[in-house]
C-alpha cells in the first residue's frame, strides 16, 4: 500500500466516522493529481453530503458520473443532491439515466420511491419501495423513520 493510499483510507476513516472536517483536510493536503481518482471524489462527495452542502456535492457527484458514467454511485449521489435542494423530478430522470447496473441496487428502487413519495405518486412509491425491500429487507427499518415517506409508513409495515 502506498502513502497515497494510506492517506486516502484515512480520510475515509475520518468521513464514515462523521468527522467530515479531518477527513476534507486530509484530502485538501493529497497532490493534485489524486483529484483524479474517483475514491477521493467520492469520498469528498460524501463529506459534503454529510455537513449537507448539497451544491457542492452534487458538482462532484456530476463529475463521477462523467469519469464513470458506467458505475452507479455517482448517479445515486447526484440524484440524492438534487432532492435534497428540491429538486425532486429532477432527481428521479437524473437517477434514471444512470447505468444499467444501477437496477441492480436497492438504494437505486429505495431513493427512487422516497421521490415518487415527495411528489405525491404514492402507488408508484409503494412498488418502488416493495422491489428495495425484496433486494434488502434492512431498507424496511430505515423506511418507518424515513421522513420523505412519512405519508406512507402506515402502508410499509
């Protein structure tokens, strides 16, 4: 493993632990040229994702997709953004016109749902969630305090 490497594992360390400040200022001190991996974007996306800075993570988030547009976490990421700035239907065609592989995922059937819920297709969202759930029984706790489908619980026990 590299020094590269290293410092990069430790950001992500930092970032899955919440403490998005320390793990920025581990990726702002790696050289320029790890910018261009995807792991330190995605890293940085997900830090700016949780202090909710969602212009400038979806900004990255739309980079991946370009240096990646076979790979679903950019998109899921991006999608993501855009609902969280209220940007729900724009959410969903950005989701949608990610790669094959993303209808593979539960969060891909979960994330589209918690939209089709938002935006009062409550039927559609209930077809969506049942798919996520079939892929990943754990997404049902998360739907019961999912405030996106706060209108819906009562349907998703």
């Amino acid at each position: 493993m590299t020094e590269l490497d290293r410092k990069i594992l430790t950001a992500q360390g930092y970032m899955e632990l919440g403490l998005f400040e320390d793990a920025r200022a581990e990726l702002v001190a790696l050289p320029k040229e790890a910018w261009e991996r995807t792991d330190v974007l995605e890293t940085w996306v997900l830090c700016q994702m949780g202090e909710q800075r969602w212009e400038e993570a979806l900004e990255m988030s739309r980079r991946l997709c370009e240096m990646q547009p076979k790979e679903p976490s950019g998109f899921i990421h991006a999608a993501y953004c855009l609902h969280e700035l209220g940007r729900t239907e724009e959410a969903m065609v950005h989701l949608q016109s990610g790669p094959r592989s993303l209808r593979t995922k539960s969060v891909y059937y979960y994330n589209l749902g918690c939209y089709c819920a938002k935006l009062g297709h409550v039927d559609e969202a209930k077809l969506l969630l049942e798919k996520s759930f079939e892929i990943d029984s754990g997404l049902r706790r998360l739907a019961k305090k999912d405030p996106d489908l706060a209108e819906l619980r009562s349907q998703l026990l």
